[in-house]
C-alpha cells in the first residue's frame, strides 16, 4: 500500500477537475497537472495497471482498458493511455443484488 501512497487521491482528484465519471488517461497529463517526477509516473503507470488487473483497496476507479498511443518519432518508447471509469457508474444496480440461494 506504501508504494502507492497519494496515486489513489490524485488520480480522483484529477478525475474530478476533468468532470468525467469516463475518460481516457495518460500518464503524462498526470504530470503535468501534478507536478510529478519521471520517478513517480512509473510508480503512477503501475497503479493503473494494477486497476485494470482489479480493485485497488478503497479507489473508486478501474480501468477498463489500456491502449499502447504511437509515438511522434519511430524510437520513441511505447506510451500507453487508460480507459479509467468510476466504479459505481459500470453497475451502480450490483450492491443491492444477491445471489440466489440454492434449496
């Protein structure tokens, strides 16, 4: 959980400047938003990834997708943008079903 410490607060932070329960992400405009170092955006890049494998602990946001972005020169290193989505807008009508129970 240290390891990420503070990626959860900015990515809703961000996500509520933005106004958007849906959007694509890229790392990069959480840096420039946040100020953040290359360093960090690794630690920020990993997050994401971990969102789109499953839940994140108490982040109200997943990532339904993750598409590698062509860089603007041939040796550019490969960038990815993420479909980020809040949580309870994917099916806000699951929390209040149960399972049926077997007789």
């Amino acid at each position: 959980m240290r390891r990420y410490s503070g990626i959860p607060e900015l990515l809703e932070q961000f996500m509520l400047q933005q106004g958007a329960e849906k959007r694509w992400v890229t790392v990069q405009e959480l840096r420039d938003t946040f100020g953040l170092t290359r360093y960090r955006c690794n630690t920020v890049s990993g997050f994401l990834r971990r969102l789109h494998a499953g839940t994140f602990g108490q982040c109200p946001y997943i990532v339904l997708r993750i598409d590698q972005v062509e860089g603007y020169r041939p040796g550019d290193p490969p960038k990815y943008r993420y479909l980020v989505k809040l949580r309870s807008a994917i099916a806000p009508s699951v929390t209040g079903m149960k399972r049926p129970v077997r007789v």
